[in-house]
C-alpha cells in the first residue's frame, strides 16, 4: 500500500462526527433535563428521577468514558464541533448530541453558561453501589478517604480530587456530607467523583463500625486537640482509613469514638488548622498505600 492509500484507509475508518440536533426554543421537551438547574426544587426532583448533571470538557469526556452513562450532550454553536468530535470517539458515540445558541441556553438553564457545555448523566451506575463491592479485599492493602459532615459544594469535590490524586480505593460519605455529583462539586472534582468508586452511608456508625470490625480498616481521625498524635510519628496501617470532619465543626462524636488513633498536621504558631481538602491532600500523601509515580 502506498503512503497516500495508506492515508486514505485511516481517514475512511475514522469515527465520523455525530450529528447534531439544533435547538432554537427553550421549551423544547427533549432539553427538559436542563431547565432552570439553578431550581433547588427542580433540581430535588431531578435527583429523584435519578439523573445528575456534569458542565466543562474535562467533566463531560470522563461522562462519555462509560457506557450507558451520559444520557445527552448540551452544546453552544462554539462547541458543536468539538463535541461531535468528542462524542464519536468515545465509548459512548450513541449519546444525543443537542446543540443551540448561547442566548437560548441561558434561558433553559437560568445562568450564563461561559463554558457552553452540559451533560446528562444516569445516577445509577456511579452512586448506587454497596460498600462491599468497593473494598480492596481483606488479603489487600486499602486507602479510603472518610468525609463526615462536610457540606461544602467545593470541599465535597476536593476530597474527590485529592483521592484520585493519591490512589484511594473509595471515598465513603456520612449522610450529611453533600451530593458529589452537584454539578459545582462534580466541577471542582474535575470529574474525579465519577471515577473513584463512592459510598454514601445511611447509618453512620454501623457502617464505621462495619469497616473496623469486618474489613479490618484501621480509623485514623484528624483533629487539633493538643492529645492528638503528630503526623509524622504514625506509621501507616496497611488498611487505612482517613477522616476528615466539617469545616468548622470538624469530626463529630460517632467518627471520633470509632477512630483508633487521632492525629493532627504540625504546624506554625498561630496557625492551628487548614481549609479541609489540604488537609486531606496532606493526610493522604502520608497515609495512602498506592503506587505513586
């Protein structure tokens, strides 16, 4: 075959672009999805249907990675090409791809979109998954990431972005603790909370206590109480567990009488604690099992 055959038969295998399906009325019903994002009661509605929504590139290329999982792609004209390109050489190349002015999104929307893109996404596949099906096995090492009552929209999608950073096996959340997949959260995540394997407690203690005493995961709680242990003078379990509290409030009573140690991260004078998702990246530099590069 000649170089330029050659080069013919490449560009003829190539996925072709999606095509796109132009929008030109907010009311149109194959968009309902994103109507009014900013409606907390749309949007409790919406997590009943189950469905979730992702904005950004970077968000919406982890989305398409999974099969069965984007349900449809929103797109300003700026876009358009580059989505149809993403999507069609994704695994997901079925997805919808919808596509409309930036003025007709912000009217479905309710907010100016300056990134001009969105996703739908299926719920299921990502958060309703039993903690015994995210475990590293009981001959295995184990780094999991406990948050307890953080509620913050941008510190619930920090925790995801340092556990992905540092290899933890799975983020477990209490009940309080906010919905990672929020479309801010799952921003600030950069997709993270799609791809690290999750759990959300219903029962806060039972599941603790389900960790230490079924898996073996030793509780290693943060605090800044002057009896916590340093740090640098813990050596890390083999199967570990970190908690991390609120923001304010830190950890609460059932985290902290389930941990087997408490430790807190030296510091400066003056200076007696850090915004939570350093200090988680802290914590989990020191403590995670996983072969970092």
């Amino acid at each position: 075959m000649t170089g330029s055959s050659k080069i013919h038969a490449e560009e003829e295998t190539m996925n072709k672009p999606v095509e796109a399906v132009h929008i030109t009325n907010a009311g149109d019903p194959r968009i309902a999805e994103y109507v009014a994002l900013r409606d907390r009661g749309l949007r409790t509605r919406r997590d009943r249907d189950g469905v979730f929504i992702g904005e950004a590139v970077l968000v919406v290329d982890i989305m398409l990675e999974s099969k069965g999982l984007t349900r449809s792609v929103l797109a300003s004209r700026r876009q358009a090409e580059r989505m149809a390109r993403m999507i069609a050489d994704s695994n997901s190349p079925e997805t919808p791809l919808f596509v409309a002015d930036e003025s007709i999104i912000e009217s479905i929307t309710g907010f100016n979109m300056h990134r001009g893109i969105l996703a739908s996404g299926n719920r299921g596949p990502v958060e309703d998954r039993p903690l015994e099906d995210i475990l590293p096995g009981p001959e295995k090492d184990a780094t999991l990431l406990l948050c307890d009552g953080i509620s913050n929209i941008d510190n619930i999608g920090m925790m995801f972005r340092n556990a992905a950073a540092f290899g933890v096996d799975a983020v477990i959340l209490s009940p309080e603790c906010h919905d990672p997949l929020y479309r801010k959260s799952l921003r600030v995540s950069i997709g993270h909370a799609l791809r690290v394997p999750w759990h959300r407690s219903e029962d806060w203690s039972s599941t603790l206590n389900r960790l230490t005493e079924e898996h073996g995961i030793t509780l290693i709680g943060t605090s800044i109480d002057t009896g916590s242990i340093p740090l640098d003078d813990i050596e890390s379990p083999a199967r570990v567990g970190v908690v991390m509290g609120g923001e304010f409030k830190g950890m609460g009573q059932i985290a902290t009488g389930h941990c087997s140690i408490l430790t807190r991260i030296p510091m400066m004078e003056g200076t007696d604690s850090l915004n939570v998702g350093v200090a988680a990246a802290v914590c989990l530099h020191k403590f995670s099992r996983s072969n970092r590069i």
